[in-house]
C-alpha cells in the first residue's frame, strides 16, 4: 500500500489551531490543501495565517522565495462541502464533541469518493464510535496530531473496530512521507500517549495528597533525577489544570473506572475552585510579574560517612559504587545479603522498593534516578524510627557526590520509582492487549511527552522483574487495585524465568536486614 500522491488533494477540516497545523504539514509536503469551515471568513482566514507562516519560513532561512511561492499557490479555503469532492485524505479537527464530528462526516462523506480516506485528529473520543454511522466505516481512522503539528514529529494512527488495515496502512505511509514519526495504534482509551502518560501525573499527585513533599518538591525530584523535562505540576498548569483533568476522567470512565486510571481529588479541587493554571494565574503555583518560583525543598549541609559498606546487588543503583569510590568515601563490599548501603552508624540505604521505613529498624529509602551520575538532586524518605545520626549519613553521602538532597514523607516507592514501575506496567498491558507495540508506545512517549526514556526502555534497563516486585509491595500496602501488576508485566518477569518464585508471588529478597514488629 503506498502513500497519497503529492498531486492528491488535502482536505482539512476546522480553520482553528490544529487544523492550519495539519494543513500547514500537508501543504509542505507537496499536496494541494482546501481548508473547510463553516463560513467563507473563517477558512479564508486559516488559509491566510498558514500563508503567512510559510512566508516567515522564508525570512527565517528555512524555505526559499521559490518554494514559499509554490506552497502558498496551492492553498485555499472554502464553506462549500461539494468542493470537498476531489479530496485523497479529509482530516477533521474541529471541536472535540462526537455529536459534532459525526455530523460533519456524514455530510462529507456524501460528497466525496468511496475510496477518500477519512480521518479525525481526536484525541480522546472513540474512532469506532465516530465510525459508526458511515455507509463506508472501514476508509475512516484516526489522525491524531500533537499541537503545534508543524513542530512536533509524533502522529498516532488510530484503527477502529471497522477499519480496513489497507486504509490505516496507506494513511501511515502518507504521513511518514510527510517528514512525521507516525505510530500504530487501536481504538483504545486515550490511544498510547494519554493513556500511557496518566501515572506521570497520578502519582505526583497521590504523593502530594498523602503528605510526602509539595509540588516544587516533587517536581525538582522528576526533573534532576527522573530525568523527565518538566515535573507535573508545572506541565498541568501550562495545560490547563481543566484539560488534563478532563482527559484522565476521561480515560477512566472508558476503562469502566478502573483504580488504575482514578483522577485526583486535589486536582478536581483545583478545577473547582478555578485555579486551572497559567491561564487563570494560578494553579498548583501562582502566576504574575512579582511571583517568585516556589522552591524545592533542599536538606541542609550534612557530613560525609568515610566508610561504607556495600551488601549485595544494588541493582538499578550499581553505579553508586564507582561514584562513592570516586568521592573518596571507602567502599567494602558483600556479596551475600542485602541489597542496600551500611552506613558507619548502622543504618541502611535502601533503594526504593515499594516499602515504608516505618517497617524497619533503621532505614533511609532514596529515590530511582535516570542516572546517578549525571541527577543532580535524589530524593530520601525516612520513617518514625530512623535515627537522626542515619538521616545525616544518608543526607551527606549523597551530598558528597555531588548532588541536592530533598528529604520526602515516608511514602512507599517515592516519587521517581512509583512512577516509572506504574508506566512500565500499564505499557506491558497495553502491548498485551494489542493496543500498541512496545517499540511504538516507547517512541510515542519519547516523542509526544518527551520522556527521557520509553517505558519499555526503562524496564529494560531496570531489570525484568523490578517493577512488579515495587508494584507486588506497594499493592499490600495501598490495597484496592491501584498497583496490583498486571498479568502482563508478571509474565514479563516471572513467567520467563528470570526471577526466583518464593512465598511471595515472586518476590526476591527482602532488601533489608532486620524488621521491626
């Protein structure tokens, strides 16, 4: 199946943001592009923006007098539906209200050919359902671009339930052939990128709500040490705190109000009480000429160990060993046991895991990191009964490498953690389930989020039985179905053989050395 002919039109519909986006990408692309709309002043005027666009490409360097000429000439707008006639490809981006999309495809599609590819750049509604009243359901699919489309290379092709693959195949090939990074993709919930990027958002906000750091703080934690460009709660405030609520409700409801997708109740009382971000001048932080950036939270200067003593396989924190050695801080290390860091005053360090320090005699959790090398802050929890002398070691060993101490709530799985086991497993579910492949969803979330890595990628990374063993602890300890692994993502781990089954579904060692009662 090939792609569209450059010589083909372009049909968009909607003269708004996203749709001088789309049109803007197809007209650079080679196609003749009608944009449609309800009146002749609003096409005209989405035809002259993209117009103008192309012309600021060429004081811009990045397109000549020629070529600008070219595009420009083979633009134009209309309200007249019948004009729609000779179209290859509509693309629909109007108002995200399914009544509304419907209407419109069942006018056009009396006007143009049966074998006119159909498509709706929705981002949340479902193409089956959108499908549903068309005499030629199998030519319609889903486009969805990221705003602005002209910047941002990532496309979802979406397949509904009546979907000819022939017709998704050639939709593929055509935007690929415009210079986009298209995905595959089912007609499910949120499609990869929204379904997918829910824990992002979830879990900052479930760590707040449970009294274990503040949102600068949470924030600081996933950016210098997750490794993720933007914390949460400053991206939901620059989406809008009433977008990004509406799509997790929105997710949720489609997954029947599965506890995987529940929305957050400080979120929904943000939205309630109109702080819905930048665009209000407040959301979770305020906004204005005079208001100065909230503050992570950042542990006081402590003294350095001059000795540890390493237990067993640290895993996903290995690394640690050779920057401790570098330091100048002496390491002794044990094979057998652990695995975590003694600390002089016998303590321990323990790595995120999914438990809470209260459970123990004397321990620090921190915090997963991208790279321990290169993070510039991680993230501490400690519990009631940890000493203040295992606080200070902790505090002061990561302060000798070099980097910003933020101390959290005893919260199981931090911040960093939980949220990456929580990606991992709902990607292992969602490949599963046929929604997506790995490989598609890890460029989705690279490109459509700008995550530093796919999920996929970081299990991986991370070791195949990671996630569950987190997601395993932190299930018994926030019973209801939130963290319960998918079957998917146990498969992943254990059904391979690559994790020693125990008493406890699997589980591994317990990580530390002696509990309390």
């Amino acid at each position: 199946m090939t792609a569209i002919e450059r010589s083909r039109t372009v049909a968009v519909v909607g003269a708004g943001t996203m749709g001088q986006g789309i049109a803007q990408v197809a007209l650079l692309a080679g196609h003749p592009v009608l944009i449609y709309d309800i009146n002749d002043d609003l096409a005209a005027g989405g035809v002259a923006i993209v117009q103008d666009r192309v012309d600021r490409m060429v004081a811009k360097g990045r397109l000549d007098r020629a070529g600008a000429d070219d595009a420009i000439g083979r633009i134009r707008g209309t309200s007249a539906v019948a004009r729609l006639a000779d179209a290859a490809l509509v693309i629909e981006a109007v108002v995200e209200d399914a009544a509304v999309k419907r209407a419109v495809f069942e006018t056009i599609e009396e006007v143009v050919s049966p074998d006119t590819l159909l498509a709706t750049n929705t981002s949340s509604l479902s193409v089956t359902e959108l499908a549903a009243g068309l005499a030629h359901p199998g030519r319609f699919l889903g486009l969805h671009f990221f705003n602005p489309a002209p910047l941002l290379p990532l496309v979802e092709v979406v397949s509904g339930f009546a979907t000819d693959p022939a017709a998704a195949e050639r939709a593929y090939r055509t935007v690929l052939g415009w210079g986009k990074t298209p995905v595959r993709c089912a007609d499910t919930p949120g499609f990869i990128v929204n379904r997918i990027a829910r824990p992002f958002y979830a879990e900052a906000f479930a760590v707040y709500e449970e009294q274990g750091a503040d949102p600068a703080t949470i924030d600081a934690v996933l950016r210098e040490s997750g490794g993720f460009k933007m914390g949460p709660f400053q991206l939901t405030d620059l989406i809008g705190q009433d977008v990004n609520e509406a799509v997790t409700r929105s997710v949720w409801e489609s997954f029947f109000r599965s506890p995987k997708f529940t929305p957050s109740l400080a979120q929904r009382r943000l939205v309630q009480s109109g702080r819905l971000g930048r665009k209000s001048g407040h959301g979770w932080f305020p906004y204005g000429p005079d208001v100065e950036a909230a503050a992570p939270h950042t542990a006081a200067p402590e003294a350095a160990p001059e000795k540890v003593a390493v237990v067993g396989d640290l895993g996903p924190a290995a690394g640690l060993v050779e920057l401790l050695e570098e330091a100048g801080i002496a390491v002794t290390a044990t094979e057998h046991g652990g695995p975590y860091i003694q600390l002089p005053g016998e303590g321990q360090l323990v790595l995120a895991d999914g438990k809470t320090s209260i459970e123990f005699a004397d321990v620090v959790y921190f915090d997963l990191a991208l790279d321990y090398r290169g993070a510039t802050r991680i993230a501490l929890s400690a519990g009631e009964d940890t000493s203040e002398r295992t606080l200070a070691e902790a505090v002061g060993l990561f302060q000798k490498l070099g980097k910003k101490v933020s101390v959290i709530g005893d919260v199981p799985g931090m911040i960093v953690a939980r949220t990456v086991a929580m990606l991992i497993d709902l990607t292992a579910d969602a490949v599963a389930r046929g929604a997506a492949t790995a490989e598609d969803i890890d460029t989705a979330m690279r490109l459509g989020v700008n995550y530093p890595l796919g999920p996929s990628e970081w299990h991986e990374r991370l070791g195949r039985d990671w996630a569950y063993d987190l997601l395993h602890h932190l299930d018994e300890r926030c019973p209801g179905g939130r963290y319960a692994p998918s079957l998917a993502l146990f498969k992943l781990g254990y059904a391979e053989g690559e994790g020693e089954e125990g008493e406890e579904g699997g589980e591994g060692g317990d990580g530390v050395a002696e509990e309390t009662a």
